[in-house]
C-alpha cells in the first residue's frame, strides 16, 4: 500500500508511522528526518537546508522531489511505503503523480491550539529520531531516549517562532493539498486529537485494516 500522511506538523504524523510500520510492513519515508540527518552529517545537502529548517520555512521543491524521486527508485518500496512530510506543495505533489501514484492519502486534522501545545512540549532523539513529549510521553531518564539511548534534544524548529511560522507555511502551502487529493478521490480524514491507540485504530479502519 502506497500511502502519504498528509497534516500540519504537530498533528502526529511521524508517531502514526511508527506505529503504521509495524502494522503495515512499509517502509517509513520522512523528509524532515533525512533533511535533519543531513544537518547533523554536515553533509553538503545539510548545510544547504540548515537556516531554512531552522526558520521553519520549506526547502525549495527542486532539491525535496530529487531526494524523493531517488529513495523511491529503490527496491524496498517498489510494493508499499509511507510519505510523510512530502508532499508538501502543489508542485510537489504533481512531480509525484509523475514517477508513483499514492493508493491513499492520510489527512490528520488538528487544530492550531492544539499544535502549539503538541510541539511547545515535543523532544526528539538525535540519535534514532524517536518522538516524546514532556507531558504526555517524557523518557523515562531525563534527556535519554528510551530505545537508543541517544539525546533528546529540542528541535531548533519546534522554537516557538518557528512553530508559527511552520503553521502559517502550512496553512499557505500545503493545506492545498486536501483539495488536489480529496478531488482525486484517494483522502481519507483521521481526527488526530485522541490519544495515540485510538489515532492507531481510526487509521486502520480508514486504510481497511481495521
Ligand atoms: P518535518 O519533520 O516533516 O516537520 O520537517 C521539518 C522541516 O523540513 C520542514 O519544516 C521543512 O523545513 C523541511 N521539509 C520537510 N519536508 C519537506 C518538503 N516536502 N518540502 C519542503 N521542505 C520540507
């Protein structure tokens, strides 16, 4: 099953993939990750993208479909995966229809409110990537995380200035998106304030696994 995960950020979409791996048996493509792994390599791609990630804007269309368009040429996908974070403009999403048609498209609908109150507390594992939140889901040992044991780390854009930012760019951007897909007939809404397992089993039934 091809599926893109579709939301603003904040609305659960890489903690949903986790669980939709294990689930589905895809694999599990996110863009922010290999944007923010580059970052951390130092490799040419990471210093390119840096201060736009930082600021919460969105890296030019050109370098996000090449990077997508080449892990999608290989074999593990060839029969399933999940997209999240890409698409993330129109642009995008036509180069996509391109070179792999979306079976369905995941929309996690949240309010802004409760965004803010997701990413203000959210801390992610340099390391493995593994999302917490200081609330709701903090590591057991303060700025570990449970699985790797890498550092938990605030991201430099879940800053509150950045977090508007990324709001406002999704809202311009990619909430566009829900139209071009609900007109194709493949969107599927998932209300993504619940908790995690009830998110999980909305999910299932509305991509029939349910
Ligand atoms: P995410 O982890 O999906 O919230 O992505 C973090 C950041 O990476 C975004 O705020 C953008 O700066 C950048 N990014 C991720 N995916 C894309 C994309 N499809 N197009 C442009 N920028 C992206």
């Amino acid at each position: 099953m091809k599926l893109i995960f579709l939301g603003p950020p904040g609305a659960g979409k890489g903690t949903l993939a986790a669980k939709a791996v294990e689930i589905l048996h895809i694999p599990h493509i996110s863009t922010g990750v290999v944007f923010r792994s580059a970052i951390a390599a130092k490799s040419p791609l990471g210093i390119k993208v840096k201060a736009i990630i930082d600021a919460g804007k969105l890296v030019d269309d050109e370098t996000t479909i090449a990077l997508v368009k080449e892990r999608l040429a290989q074999d593990d996908v060839k029969t399933g995966y999940i997209l999240d974070g890409f698409p993330r403009t129109i642009p995008q999403a036509e180069a996509l229809a391109d070179f792999s048609e979306a079976d369905k498209v995941v929309n996690f609908d949240i309010p802004d409110s409760s965004v803010l109150e997701r990413l203000g507390g959210r801390r992610v594992c340099r390391k493995c990537g593994h999302n917490f939140h200081v609330i709701f889901d903090s590591p057991k040992k303060e700025g570990l995380c449970d699985y790797c044991g890498g550092e938990v780390y605030v991201r430099e854009d879940d800053k509150s200035g950045s977090i508007q930012k990324r709001l406002e760019v999704y809202r311009a951007q990619t909430a566009p998106l829900i139209d071009f897909y609900r007109n194709k007939g493949i969107l599927v809404d998932v209300d993504a304030r619940p908790a995690v397992d009830v998110v999980v089993e909305n999910f299932k039934k509305a991509v029939g696994k349910g």
